[in-house]
C-alpha cells in the first residue's frame, strides 16, 4: 500500500499517467499543482483533485481502485494509517449489527463498514518533500510548499502546534537553499527570489495596506478590542496612541510610511500590544522577495489566491478563476498577485463589516445545542459569502467576536453553524458548522456526519460537494426542516 521506491513507484509511473491529488483544501491543491509542474517540466500536469478529510475518503479510494491506491506519506508521520480491512471490516468481526445506529447508504460492499478518523495535511509539503528527495527540489517548489501550509493555519486546519512542527521543517529547508551554490549566479538578479524565515505581525495584509487599516480589519485585533463597539473604537484609539504613532503615518500606505516609524515598528506594535492583551501579535512565517521590490509574506499569498479562486466580481467560471490563482502563485505573475491582494483586502472589509452587522443586530441565535446565523438576501456583500473559504473565514471571526461580546458563558461550549443564499436563481443555500471557540481546542468538526444524518432523515436535496464535508448546500424551502433535524440530532 506504501511507496517503497520513490523514482520508480512514483516519478518513473507518474510520467506517463494522471495523477489523483488526495487534498484538504484548495490552495494546498493549488499548491501541490505547481510543484508537479516543476517536478514533471510541464505547462500542465493532468490532475484529479479527490478532497480528503479522513480516512473515510482514503475508504472511497479503496473501493475504486483496490490494489492501485499508494500513499506517499513521510516515514516520521504518525497518522495511524489503516489497511484496507480495517477500513473495510466485516460486520461479523465486529460482533455482528451496528444496532441500526448508523446508515451509510448504499456505496459501499454488503457487509463491510467503514472506520476512520479525520485527519488534516498539507499536499503541497508532502510533494516538495518528495521533490526533495528526488533531488529536484528547487527555491520556488519550497515557497508553495510554505503557501500550502500557511493555508492550512489560515483556514484553520491543522492545530497551531502542528503548525509550528511542520515551520520548523520548512525553516530548515530554506536555510539549505539559501546555502546552495549554484543560485550564486543568480543571486544580484533583478528577478532574484529570496525566502527568509520571519516573525511577523498577526496582521492581515499590512504590507500592502494603511496599519489603521489592517488592524481594523484582522480577526485577532478586531476581537481583541471589539471594534463593532464604540468602546472598542474608542480602545484601538487609546492603543495608538500607546505606540506613539502619528496618525497620519497609521492611515497611509504601508510603503509610505516614513523609515524612521517603520525601522522599529515590529517592536513597538508588540510592546504595546503586550499591555492590551495581544501577547501572541507575532507568529513564525515566511516571506519572500522577489528581486529587490516586491516583498509579500506567505499569508498575504494565501489570502490573495483564495480572493482569485472565489472572485464574484465577474461573470468567470470556477476555472477561469482556478487559472487565475494558479497564475498568482508564479513570480512571472506579480500583477496577478497583486490584483488578488486588492480582492482580499475588499473581502477582508466586508467580513468584519457583517460580523460587526451580526453582533449588532443579534443575527445569532441560540439554537439548544448549537448556535445559529443566517444572512438575508440583500445582506451587503452577501454574494461572497456563498463561496466556501469566504463563509469559513466569516464563521470563524463571527464566533470569536460574538463568544467576546456575550456574557453567557455556556455560548463558548456551543459549536456555530451559519448560513447564507448560495444561488438565488436555483433558491440554494450553503450551510457550514464549526466546532465551538477554544484557543487551545484541536476538536474535529463533526458536522459533515451530522449534516449527512440530518439530511437522510428529512429527505431534503442536499450535495456535499466541497472539500470540507462540514459545508452542505440545501435548497432554500429545506433549511427549515433541515435544522429542526439537527437540532434533534445533536440534542
């Protein structure tokens, strides 16, 4: 079932067919394309992306395809990975029914029953790894591979602790390349690529925004000073004023600013951000600088590809705009890039201005076991809300600011769903649930069994078809009866 032989059970086989990408999100897939493209020295590589959140789709794999699936995992990686017959257990070996508790459909063979637990990874570092010991990994390979981790921190799917494990491993990878003769050529050219390990500001996008700006606009200081409040404006106003700061220097362009306030800002910004609470303002990244200019850290990247791959700007498909990230991630695209930070910093603004909206106006709803938001038709910006790494950037900063604003303290055990029009020609709605808000918590998100159950018992006309099995869409007339099942369910 395991690779043994990277050149010859992967590379030499992989040349000639196509490839079936098990992913956990988007961007990693994004991610992972880019460095097959390397790897292969292709303008294209023809891929099937399968999204896999847990061994149950590593179980659909297994029935398709039996003998021919291989994992490629790294030897170290203590993911528990089950063979195919404890996948897929006769029920007389477990001691006969299940008690008639779980149903799952008719996909599978008759007596067999699928065991799995979720589990999270970053394609696009396990491919770089494989480059690496092909060794035909190069400096662009490795910042994907940073892309597609930090994606994974970004949209909250691994554990902070397992982000700061896989860091440590790319931070070692960097400092090989960095070291490596043969970019010596290469290294006063003006398109020159230059990766460097950082601490950097929790700060969405500030580099290449006003500070003002980003600070209001990131989760972490949103919440923090509760800016949907008058009190909390008023706070953000007492902090700057901390810093010592002009105004005039916090509300300009970042790359205007004068080099005296930017020298030290990192310090400052964290020194006062101490006082306030914000004891975790600087986290480990990455940045990148690409000749002697354009300089973008590897979240800034991540949010201006999921800008590009969920834009409703224009009336482009999915693919139009899947190319369009997959081109934002080339250094010979910085316009692309560019042009997707400037769709992020707008869907960044319109999250905390429906979070600010929702909190506000009492938008969210105790439902018994689990809280409850629903944005209207004609909710500003709405439209962007029915993409899915949108809504789950939404739904996570809406949870954070309503557990802070809240004095029930029994809301910060209550997991939140949210829902929001999807398609209103075809009347849709696309539902997501998040477990409930914990800074230390690593709970699996149940709610794609649960949505799966709460659907089979209302017939309602569901499609699971995201890769997070915790988002559902439902048609308009359904959402009622759909909830009242899983308030059921879960009570």
């Amino acid at each position: 079932m395991f690779i043994t032989d990277i050149r010859k059970e992967f590379y030499d086989v992989v040349v000639n067919q196509r490839v079936a990408l098990l992913v956990s999100s988007e961007i990693d897939a994004l991610c992972a394309c880019k460095i097959l493209q390397a790897l292969f020295h292709c303008d294209q590589v023809q891929y099937t992306l399968v999204p896999v959140t847990g061994w149950q789709d590593l179980g659909t794999a297994f029935l398709e395809h039996k003998e021919q699936v291989k994992l490629m995992i790294k030897q170290d990686d203590d993911l528990g990975v089950p063979s195919y017959d404890d996948i897929f257990r006769d029920e007389e070996e477990e001691g006969g029914n299940d008690s008639g508790n779980e149903s799952d459909g008719g996909s599978e063979p008759s007596g067999k029953r699928r065991r799995y637990d979720e589990v999270y990874y970053a394609a696009a570092m396990v491919i770089f790894e494989l480059a690496w010991v092909l060794t035909k990994d190069t400096k662009d390979m490795l910042w994907w591979a940073i892309i597609g981790l930090t994606d994974q921190l970004v949209h909250d799917k691994i554990t902070h602790m397992k982000y700061v494990t896989d860091i440590a491993t790319l931070q070692r990878h960097v400092s090989r390349h960095n070291h490596r003769n043969e970019d010596e050529d290469n290294s006063l050219s003006i398109d020159c690529m230059r990766i460097s390990f950082e601490y950097d500001l929790r700060l969405a996008l500030y580099q290449h925004w006003s500070l003002f700006e980003s600070i209001c606009n990131s989760s972490y200081t949103s919440c923090n000073f509760k800016l949907w409040s008058m009190h909390g404006q008023k706070k953000l106003q007492e902090f700057l004023a901390d810093m010592g700061l002009p105004l005039k220097q916090v509300k300009q362009k970042f790359n205007s600013m004068d080099m005296s306030v930017k020298e030290n800002l990192r310090e400052v910004i964290e020194e006062s951000s101490n006082k306030y609470g914000m004891k975790d303002i600087r986290i480990q990244t990455f940045g990148v600088h690409f000749g002697f200019k354009n300089h973008f850290l590897a979240s800034d990247v991540v949010h201006a590809t999921a800008a590009l791959l969920e834009s409703t700007e224009k009336d482009d498909s999915p693919g139009d705009n899947f190319i369009k990230a997959l081109d934002c991630l080339s250094r010979s695209n910085l316009e692309r890039l560019h042009g997707g930070i400037d769709l992020a910093k707008k869907k960044l603004m319109a999250i905390q201005q429906t979070v600010a909206s929702c909190i506000c106006t009492n938008l969210i709803l105790s439902q018994g076991p689990f809280l409850y938001c629903y944005l209207l038709e004609g909710t500003p910006d709405v439209k962007l809300f029915s993409k899915p790494m949108a809504l789950t950037l939404l739904c996570k900063y809406l949870l954070k600011a309503f557990v802070r604003s809240t004095r029930n303290k029994r809301c910060k055990l209550l997991p939140l769903i949210i829902a929001a029009p999807m398609d209103v020609e075809k009347r849709t709605v696309i539902v997501l649930g998040i477990p409930p808000e914990s800074e230390t918590s690593d709970k699996k998100n149940f709610f794609g069994r649960a949505f799966e159950k709460a659907a089979e018992s209302t017939s309602s006309r569901t499609l699971h078809d995201h890769f997070d099995t915790s988002i559902i869409e439902l048609k308009m007339e359904d959402r009622t009866k759909f909830l009242d099942a899983l308030i059921t369910l879960l009570s």
